[in-house]
C-alpha cells in the first residue's frame, strides 16, 4: 500500500514576488521539505545515507501551478512514491490550502537517480530499496 507524508509550511513574505504572489521556484523547495519528511517518517534519515556514499540527485522535476498562494497562507503538502527501481524512484507531490483542502496550488514530481560517492548512478542499497518498497504502490 502506499503512504502519503502529509507537512506544512506557512507562505512567509519573503516566499511572495512584486505581485504578492508565491514566487514559483518556492513550490521546488517544498516539494524538498515534503521529500525529506517522508524518508524521515519510513526510517530513512537523508543525511545518514550520504554518510553511508549515496546520494540521492535530482534527474526531473515537473510542476503543475494551478492556483497561486500568498502571504501567510499555510501550505500542506501531501508527498507520496510513485515508483521505486533498484536505481532511482519518483515522488509525486500536491500542494493545497491547510483551510480549504479542495484548493490545490500545485501538483507536480521528481525524480531522483542513487549515485555514490563518484556521482555514479548505482544501485539503491538493499535495506533503503525494501523500505521504500514497503512505502510506495504495490506492483500488480
């Protein structure tokens, strides 16, 4: 079965352009903040992995902007896996209004290769893959 991480985020002025809008490049990095949180909740802590010679890159990244957000609105964003190979694996991403949950701002991906310590794409480590095996849509 797969999870979805589920974290918020509070539009900061600083996070808004000239029109007092959220400025686009924002939903990239809280696209990071959701990516982060999710491998924290299954037991996978990013900065042990790079500990450990991988390192999980960015290969694509897509976003879907459909309603902007502003000033001292509160983000939620809701990150699941879309699939995992035994070298790379995709999150999917919606980010909506905490208040109004039918009020989707963005919705996108990314897509991250494994590589080591010599930015070699290589395979995941075996107990990484398992647990986020466990966490994403069961393969039929």
């Amino acid at each position: 079965m797969s999870k979805k991480n589920v974290a918020k985020v509070r539009v900061m002025y600083a996070d808004t352009d000239a029109m007092g809008i959220v400025y686009h490049t924002n939903y990239i990095k809280w696209f990071e903040i959701g990516r982060s949180e999710f491998l924290r909740e299954i037991g996978i802590v990013y900065s042990r992995m790079e500990e450990q010679g991988f390192n999980l890159p960015l290969s694509e990244a897509y976003c879907q902007y459909l309603s902007p957000a502003v000033y001292d609105q509160v983000i939620t964003i809701e990150t699941e896996i879309a699939y995992v190979n035994r070298a790379s694996l995709r999150f999917n991403y919606k980010l909506y209004d905490d208040e109004n949950k039918a009020h989707t701002f963005v919705e996108g991906y990314t897509v991250h290769a494994c590589t080591n310590r010599e930015k070699k794409i290589v395979r995941l480590p075996q107990n990484i893959l398992e647990i986020l095996k466990a966490n994403a849509p069961s393969e039929e």
